[in-house]
C-alpha cells in the first residue's frame, strides 16, 4: 500500500532497489548527494548530477526534463554512506521559471524497480525557492527509510549545497547548472502537460501479461483550454497587440472519446487504432498518440535495462556470498553456486526481454497503423500523402524533423515533431568532430549533406504553411551550397536571392533585425497598426549556411540577437555549421548553440528524451532515391501563392 507523505514523515522501504520518480510543473535538474553518518557531504564526489550522474548505487538524470527517474542501490552505497538526498533545482538562464512558486507543486514517489509505489510525496508551499531537498533515504539501526523533507532555498543550488557541509558549494553548483545548459542543445523539449485523463489511450494487454508495466509519473493539468477547432481565431482588435501564439499551444483534451478500438480477445493486446489519442482533430489526436508512442518506447526500454541491471547485480550479489565462504571456492559447490546465480540471472533477463518484446510489437503495430495516416507535416518524405499535397489554409500542430529509435529495436522508428511555431531554432552540425558518425563522413560530402538536411526542412515549413504566412531568407556567404539550394531558388520560393558577401550577409540581417525590433516594439506599446505596412509579419526563417565565415563581430551579434529574440515575434534560425569552426569566438557564441536543437546529417546517437535521458538515434529526412517529391511539393508551394495573389 503506497504511503502518502507530508513534509517530515517517514516510512520503512521494503527493499533496497528503488527508483525515484519525479514529476514537475517545467523542467527541473534532479540529482543527490551521499552524507556520512553527520548528514555531512564530504565532497564533489559524493554527489550524482548531470555532469556526473553515476555513483556507486546511484545514477540520475543527465538533463533537465519535467520528469526524472533516479535509480537507486542501497546495498551498493558505500559503508560510510548514511544518507542519501535527492534534490530539485530549476535551471538557471534558460528562460524557464525561476522559483517554485510559479510552477505546479513538484511530485516524487518512491517505487520499486516493478513501478510498485512504495512511497510519495507533493512538495507544496513552496513559494521564491529554486531549488529544494525534496526527500531522503537514511540508514536507522540496519534498515533504511525514506523522509519527506520538502527543504527550500532562495540562494539555489549553491546554498542548498552548502547547507549539507560541502566546501566549494558555489563552484560546484555553477558547473553543475553549465552542464544542464551544455544539455539544452541535445534534448527533444517535452510535450505540452497531459489532462488528468491522459493523452492518449494505453494500449494494455491481457492477463495473461507477465508483469506489470513501469507506472508513468502523474502529469500537471493543462493550464488553459483550447480554442476549439470549429470556431474562429480571435482577431486582434485595431490597436491591440500581435498575437505570434498558436491557438493550440496550451490545450486541454476535449470531452470527445478517441475512436473505439476493435475489442481485443482475451489475453491478446488491443488493435492499434490511427488517432486514438484525445483532441480537437484528427491532427492534434495524432500528435498526442506519437508522443504518447515515444514516452511508451521510452519508458519500455528504461524497464527492460533496470531489469538487467538488476539482474547482473543480483548474479553479482549472489556470487559474493557464495565465495565469502572459503570451504566454496574450491570443489563442485563453487561450481554450483556460479551455475545457479548465472541460471537465476538468466531467467530474470529473459523474463524483462519477453515483457519488452511484448511491448515493442505493440508498438510497432501501432507505429503500422499510424504512419500511413499522417498530414503531409507529420509524413516522412516517402509518404504518399505527398503525392497529393496541397497548400493548407491552416498551420498544422506541429512539424516532423526525423525519426528516432533506440538499439533494442532499430526497425521502430517514432517520428520527432516539433511544435509549431517553432519555439527554439535548429542547428544543422556539419562538423566531423561531432560524433563517431559523422568523423568516418568526407567533411565535403558531411558539408553537402547538412545543407540538404536544412533545405528539406525549408521545404517542409514552406508547404505547411498557408500561402504567404511564411517567407525563407538565405545568407550562403561564399556561395558555396549553390546546388544545393537550387530547389528552393528554381522554384522561386524564397524571400529573395541567396545573400552573399559582406553586403549581402549585412541586409538580410539588418532587414530580420529590424523586423524584430518594430514587432516587439508594436507588442509591447499594443500598437499593432503602427507598424510600417510594407512590414511582413508573417513567419520568418532564415538559413544561415558555413557559418561563422563571412560575419564580422557586428553580424555575429545579430545573429545572437535573432537567436534570443526572434521566435517570440516570429524569426526563426536555421543555422548549418561546425561548432569547432566558430571556436574562435571563444563563449561568446555559447548561448546561442545552447539554445538551438541539435540535429545531424547523418544517422547518430545525440538525442536525449525529456522523461529518462536516453540516448536515441536520430536519422535525419531524406527523400526516396530518383523521387522528385520536393520539387513537386515545392511547386505546389508556388502554384498557392500565384492563386493568393502573393
């Protein structure tokens, strides 16, 4: 029976393989420190965070995310060790809440590795803290429990650090907040909050299943409802201020149920339904039912390599004991015991695998079942959907980017989608030095092929958008992705001519700059009509190839001008580019990768999820060899805006 905590309380744990769960209202860095038998944190090494997240019997979370798991040994901490802390901090300098006060209360269970809640707690009341000691597990007389503790600070990190005797709090807590932005650029951003009900119908099976499956964190309500899709947009009144947000973007489920699912025969698995998430529209339900896709894969996984992990050191555990005794280690009684703790851990591996195969074909008949149902903004580029494409006179939910898989099944790809409009610009690395991947690719051809990746991605944005809501600006400084760029430059789809030269690169930023600065202006003041009516204030992109040559301090300080300030009013970046090449700027171009999404021209493994960390294989968008679908979509693009008249 799950205990249910206030601050202070304690409980006994059953056992000594726990996760801790942690649920919040925005992104948070989870993490703990070891304390002697004092409480006392006897240095950097002792704590597990996401610059160094494995300890001995503890590991947690390499990122900030709204939902962490931190995996937990007792038996495995060192003798010393009496206490075991878990912390929350809100990052710093990301743009994200500051204090707990305006976030959704905070939420930590303890479970055992089965999702079995054995303890939970809700960190209310808090109010200007930034980071907080959500709970600990404490060794008393040869049993370990767990308090709620619910300890606050306003200093943050650096105070809550030094409360429990470390030297050095202040350094420590900075490299600790440095390797949580270092992560921004490689995480997928988490899905808007769940409704109560969830977004998305779980796919369960029978009873004859062989173990329950890991519980997923319980998710803050919606903040605000949806505008729904049969009735019109808000028109901004005369005067009144600019509105760049979705109509979609904060939603709640509506009451309508998914479409019924053909009833499953007992002891087999539902059949997979296209759209079985909730919605407004077919879209937005096949946005939730992806999501929900990736967050089931993810979490399978995560089950099955805990399972393992425990497994192995179960064996391990076993094997110790058995040894321990001298009369073992010689003789067929040695023998026995290696016998029996490897058929033990056998069977337990293969007991999680049968689990996790169940689970993967579940999925991927889902995944069947959902793919060739896409919008053409969700549909890989081999998609037939293309074939028949037409300009949309509504923006779509969200955009695909790639897909993405995880080594248990490389064949189950769940496709990545970003909302629209974007939030976050997006970096094309074209460098060798970036992964293993791309250090076997020829830097020309790496180059080539990651200025393709931004010109499909141009593409996309440009047929999903209704006619003329969307323009693409160009800077190529030595004109070197010409052909490259021939597809969007043929079909006369762009904003105008590739910029080249110092000239050139030095209009188009000053044209977008300006942009920025009247929208903002205009918003700020509520003043939508006095903005200059040659002014487009639709979505802009702009694609930024082989850079940093070709841009002068003055141009580089545009960029991370349009970098920061750009998406709210609609500027959105595109940059292809070897970081190591602009590493002579030194970290002045820091926060402007940090706050790209990282992506890759070539298959790799750099991706991070926003509920476990994983480590996904991303594979970037390519069209069928010999197809001419992007031309025709692109033409299909020009045709709409002749017939608008833009």
């Amino acid at each position: 029976m799950t205990a249910e905590l206030v601050r202070g309380q304690n409980h006994t744990l059953p056992q000594t393989r726990l996760e801790i769960r942690v649920s919040a209202g925005s992104p948070v860095v989870a993490g703990a420190t070891l304390g002697d038998e004092n409480g006392v944190v006897r240095g950097a090494e002792w704590i597990a965070h996401p610059g160094s997240p494995q300890l001995p019997g503890l590991e947690v979370s390499q990122q900030a995310a709204a939902g962490h798991r931190l995996a937990v040994d007792l038996e495995a901490l060192p003798e010393t060790v009496h206490r075991v802390t878990v912390l929350l901090a809100l990052p710093v300098g990301v743009g994200g809440p500051t204090r707990f006060g305006t976030t959704a209360a905070p939420f930590v269970a303890v479970t055992g590795l089965d999702g079995t809640e054995i303890a939970t707690f809700t960190l209310t009341g808090l109010d200007a803290e930034s980071a907080v000691s959500a709970l600990e597990l404490y060794r008393r007389q040869g049993a370990w429990k767990v308090r709620a503790v619910g300890q606050g600070y306003a200093a943050g990190l650096a105070e809550m650090l030094a409360d429990q005797g470390l030297a050095g709090a202040a350094a420590l807590a900075a490299s600790i907040q440095e390797a949580v932005a270092r992560s921004l650029a490689r995480s997928v951003a988490p899905p808007p909050p769940r409704t109560p009900e969830g977004d998305r119908v779980r796919h369960v099976s029978g009873p004859s299943d062989p173990g329950p499956a890991p519980a997923a964190p319980p998710q803050p309500p919606a903040a605000t409802p949806v505008q729904p899709a049969d009735d019109p947009d808000p028109t901004p009144t005369a005067g009144g201020p600019i509105d760049y947000a979705h109509p979609r973007r904060q939603h709640a489920a509506p009451p309508t149920p998914p479409p019924a699912a053909p009833p499953a025969q007992p002891g087999q698995a539902a059949q997979p339904v296209a759209g079985d998430a909730t919605g407004w529209s077919m879209d937005e339900r096949l946005y939730n039912q992806i999501w929900g896709m990736f967050e089931d894969l993810a979490r399978a996984a995560a089950a099955y390599r805990s399972a393992v992990d425990f497994a192995e050191s179960r064996m391990d555990q076993e094997l110790d004991r058995s040894l321990s005794d001298p009369r073992n280690r010689i003789g067929g009684a040695g023998d026995r015991a290696r016998e029996e703790a490897r058929a033990k851990r056998d069977e337990l591996t293969a007991r999680a695998r049968e689990v996790l195969d169940r689970d993967l074909a579940q999925l991927a008949a889902e995944a069947a079942v959902v793919e060739p149902a896409l919008p053409a903004a969700y549909a890989g580029w081999d998609n037939p959907v293309w074939h028949a494409h037409r300009v949309p006179m509504e923006l779509p939910m969200a955009l695909r980017l790639g897909d993405l898989h995880l080594p248990e099944r490389t064949g189950l790809r769940i496709p990545l989608l970003v909302r629209l409009p974007l939030e976050r610009g997006i970096w094309v690395d074209s460098g060798r030095t970036a992964s293993e991947a791309a250090a076997l690719t020829d830097s020309d051809r790496l180059r080539r092929l990651a200025m393709e990746t931004a010109v499909l991605h141009a593409a996309r944005l440009l047929a999903v958008y209704p006619p003329g809501e969307f323009s693409v600006h160009v800077i190529d400084p030595a004109g070197s992705a010409a052909g490259q760029l021939a597809p969007l430059v043929d079909a006369g789809v762009l904003a105008g001519p590739p910029a080249a030269g110092p000239q050139g690169v030095a209009s188009v930023l000053a044209h977008l700059t300006r942009r920025v600065d009247l929208v903002q202006m205009a918003v700020r003041a509520g003043a939508a009509d006095s903005l200059p009516p040659d002014l487009d204030t639709g979505e802009q992109l702009l694609v930024v190839n082989d850079f940093p040559h070709g841009f002068d301090d003055r141009a580089v300080t545009q960029l991370r001008y349009l970098a920061d300030e750009g998406p709210a009013v609609g500027v959105h970046l595109l940059m292809v580019a070897d970081r190591e090449d602009a590493s002579a700027y030194g970290p002045v171009l820091d926060p402007l990768w940090r706050s790209l999404l990282r992506i890759t021209p070539v298959t790799d493994n750099h991706l991070a999820d926003p509920w476990v960390g994983h480590a996904w294989t991303y594979e970037p968008p390519v069209t069928p060899p010999g197809s001419r679908v992007l031309e025709q979509v692109l033409a299909a693009v020009t045709a709409a805006r002749r017939a608008a008249g833009r």
